[in-house]
C-alpha cells in the first residue's frame, strides 16, 4: 500500500484527530478538516437508506486509510441520529451508481468538469469522469464546499473538506 495519505488537511489535533494525521483518534464533534466523502453506501445500515450522500445527511467523511482503496468512513445515517464506521472501497461512480460497500468521493477541475477519485496521494490523487474508463493524475487541493468551483489551478482538482 505504501504510506497512508494524510486524511486531515485542517486544524487536526483540534477536532479530537493525531498529530501525524493518519489517524483520528477520537473523532471530535465537527470533523472539520477532514475530506468529505460524496456518496457511501453502508452495509451495516439495515432498515434505513443504506446509500448515504452529501445532501442526504452532513458530516460523511474518511477515518482512516486501511487499503489502497479502502477506508474507514463514518457518515450519519438520513435519520439524523445513526452513525456508523465501516471499511468501505474507493469506486469512481456517482452516488447514485454505488453498491453494497463502496464509497466516491467527488473531485471539481479547474474547468468544473466533476470528475470521482479513482486513489488517493499525498499531494494529488487520479480521477475519472466515466466510472474509471480513462484516468488522469491531477494535483489536489483541499477546500471547504462553495470555495471549490473553478478554484483549481491548471492540471489540479479540488476535493471538499467539512
């Protein structure tokens, strides 16, 4: 797998995470500085909307990297009280395509063209707008939502922190 990317880019030791930020210890109440997560699709959410996306419930976002492509994501359920941790998988789709497992992460260009993250980097991460047909290396920058439209330089994306 290689080193795990740094998960928090805010005030990390402030918001119940760890210095080093591969990890968050105890979340904290906000999870500000996190990356947020667009859309996942719990699997221990039974009886409730197992898909969870940004406009469905707030503050869905990655916990730890454990894979390449996988991840610790905590995301409250569209009940607004059940929250829940989950090993979930990196897929470039929309959330309206996830499956049983899987997670997208949504990443704007400096065009605004919406692409989805295909793997994470420190400094950068690969994205496709077609499922993960065609994939291309950009530069990452990490930025609140409604900072992030059109703010990215040439050959970067911007992906949404809470």
């Amino acid at each position: 797998m290689g080193r795990p990317i740094r998960i928090q880019k805010g005030n990390i030791t402030a918001n119940g995470g760890s210095s080093n930020g591969h990890s968050t210890g105890g979340l904290g109440g906000s999870g500000s500085g996190l990356i947020e997560v667009t859309g996942a699709f719990f699997t221990s959410l039974t009886g409730l909307d197992s898909t969870i996306t940004v406009s469905t419930a707030g503050g869905i976002h990655l916990v730890k990297q454990v894979g390449t492509k996988k991840f610790k994501v905590s995301g409250t359920a569209v009940d607004g009280s059940t929250t829940t941790t989950e090993t979930l998988t990196l897929t470039p789709k929309a959330p309206g395509s996830l499956s049983s497992g899987e997670f997208c992460v949504q990443a704007i260009g400096d065009d605004s063209t919406v692409n989805y993250v295909v793997k994470f980097h420190n400094r950068g991460c690969v994205v496709s707008s077609d499922n993960g047909s065609t994939v291309s290396h950009k530069g990452m920058s990490v930025l609140a939502e409604g900072t992030d439209e059109g703010q990215a330089s040439s050959g970067f994306v911007n992906v949404d922190t809470q």
